[in-house]
C-alpha cells in the first residue's frame, strides 16, 4: 500500500543548536542574470586579485547559485567547523579572504561560506576580507565548484556526483565530458550516463523546469518510468524488507538488538558515516532546542 503523504515521515536536520548561518538569498543563477541585466557598475578593486575589506550588510548567500554541497541531514561536523573557525577568529587568527562575486553593490559568496558563518558567530563587526572574482557570471559558478574541491571539508562523493549532474543538466556548451570530469571528479562512464539520462527524461515528456528540480537519485528512477513518490517510497519500503528477511535469515536480529554499543562500533567499521546518517533519519523533532541562546552553554559563541 502506498503511504499518504499526510503521514510521510519528517526527516529533520540535525544542527549544533548554538551556531548560526547566514540568510540564505535564495536567489538562483538566473534570478542573478536578471540583476545583473539591471545592477549598476560593481565595485571593483584598482588592482586584480587584491583583498578588499567588504561591509557585512553587502555580504549575500545564494547557494542556488553557488553552493554544491549536497544539504546534509546531518550538520554537525559543519556546525563543528564552524565553530572552530569562529573561535580562531576570536583568537586574532586571520582568515584567508573569501571569494565573492560582484552584483551591483552587493557581493555573493563563491567560497568562504563557513568563514562567513564563523566570522557571525565571533560576533565580527568590521568589514570581511575578500577577493572579487571578476570573471562572468557563469564563470564564477563553476569557480565555486573549484574552490569547494580544494575546501577543508572537501565534497563528498554525493556532492561530486550531484555536481556532475548539475553541470549535465544545465547543457552549457563550455561544459564538455572532460571538463566536467575536471571540475567534479566523476568518471567518464558516470557523465556519459548522465547524458544520456537527460536525454531519455527529454523523452518521456520531461521540461527542463521538471528536470531542473531532480536530484540525480530521482533522475535516475524517473528515467526507469517512475513518476509518483509514493512509488519511490514503496520501493524503499520493499527494498527494507528484503533487508529485514536477510537479517533474519542469517539470524542476527538478536545479535543486532542485545548490545547496541557493539552494533554502533559494528556499523561504524562497516562504514563510517552509517552511523550519522541513521542518527538523521531516526531523530524526533523537539518541541525545542534545550541549548538555544543558553548562557551556561559553553559551546556558545554570540
């Protein structure tokens, strides 16, 4: 039986509740065609490649644009890294200057966006450093997949292969097989299957405002025939008993279930991550965030 959207479980996300981020725009690559079409001259700086000193107030988020991290349900090594940057600020550590792009008298962040967290939860009044990409605009697009290869918390392979299927998707005729294995890091056979997904959603009657919502998961099953999500979770639902019938017939129900610290260290050597990402489909909601703006909290930095 298909499950009622009424009833779908809420996937929350799972943060440190002491760290905040920067408003989000939520501006995309053509809300941003369309303000450069009408933006005066940027500020630019006298000489290339030099840091400016830029206002907070002119500082925007527009990770539509810019941002080519997958959303994680889990947030915490983020917040984490956050954090920690937030306090070296405090220390009187300097930063590297992040890079932004130029829309009349704002400036977008290309790379630099868990800096300009940190720098709001250090509580920084003073302009930021930057340096202004001075390229155009899609130009700058692909300069912040770049520079979030090179990130300290580097993409992971999810990120790289969303990239991938972000760049595919987009058709660019700058995007060739080769620069998009470049750029991204997916395979060969990965991008032609890509392409050739496209091409197939094309033909099923897909416009390029449906595909340009789908996640390569989703392209993947909608090129196969799927359409509804309930079919999407029915499958997920079958597939997890089919993983509850091998369970029990290797009989380690028990064996899962008895000691659960020995299940967690189990899960965590079967893969690292499988332990964070069962934490972000399992946790409750809470009616509140116990740490929220709490003075006894030592991890809080405001």
């Amino acid at each position: 039986m298909s499950r009622n959207k009424k009833n779908k479980r809420v996937r929350r996300t799972i943060t440190r509740g002491n760290v905040r981020r920067p408003n989000d725009t939520g501006e995309t690559i053509e809300d941003l065609e369309a303000r450069l079409a009408t933006a005066g001259a940027p500020t630019l700086p006298t000489e290339a490649g030099a840091t400016v000193r830029v206002a907070r107030e002119h500082i925007k988020v527009a990770q539509k644009a810019f941002q080519w991290r997958v959303p994680k349900r889990n947030q915490i090594p983020s917040d984490d890294h956050i954090l920690t940057l937030a306090r070296a600020i405090q220390r009187g550590d300097e930063m590297p200057p992040i890079l932004v792009f130029p829309v009349g008298r704002d400036f977008y962040v290309l790379d630099g966006h868990h800096r300009l967290a940190a720098y709001d939860n250090a509580g920084w009044s003073k302009a930021i450093p930057a340096q202004v990409f001075t390229g155009s605009l899609r130009e700058a697009e692909r300069a912040a997949l770049r520079s979030n290869n090179k990130d300290q918390l580097s993409l992971t392979r999810e990120d790289r292969t969303e990239a991938a299927w972000r760049l595919v998707r987009e058709r660019e005729p700058e995007d060739s097989i080769k620069s998009i294995m470049q750029d991204t890091g997916a395979s060969k056979g990965t991008v032609n299957t890509m392409r050739a997904t496209l091409e197939k959603l094309a033909e099923l009657g897909n416009s390029p405002e449906d595909i340009k919502d789908m996640s390569w998961a989703k392209a993947r099953w909608n090129a196969k025939g799927g359409r509804e999500d309930h079919e999407h979770a029915d499958w997920i639902e079958a597939e997890a008993d089919k993983l509850v019938d091998d369970i029990l017939r290797f009989k380690l129900g028990t064996r899962l279930t008895k000691n659960t610290d020995v299940t967690a260290l189990a899960l965590a050597k079967l893969n690292p991550a499988l332990p964070d990402a069962l934490m972000a489909e399992w946790a409750p909601e809470p009616e509140f965030d116990p740490h929220e703006n709490d003075p006894e909290h030592p991890d809080i930095i405001f």
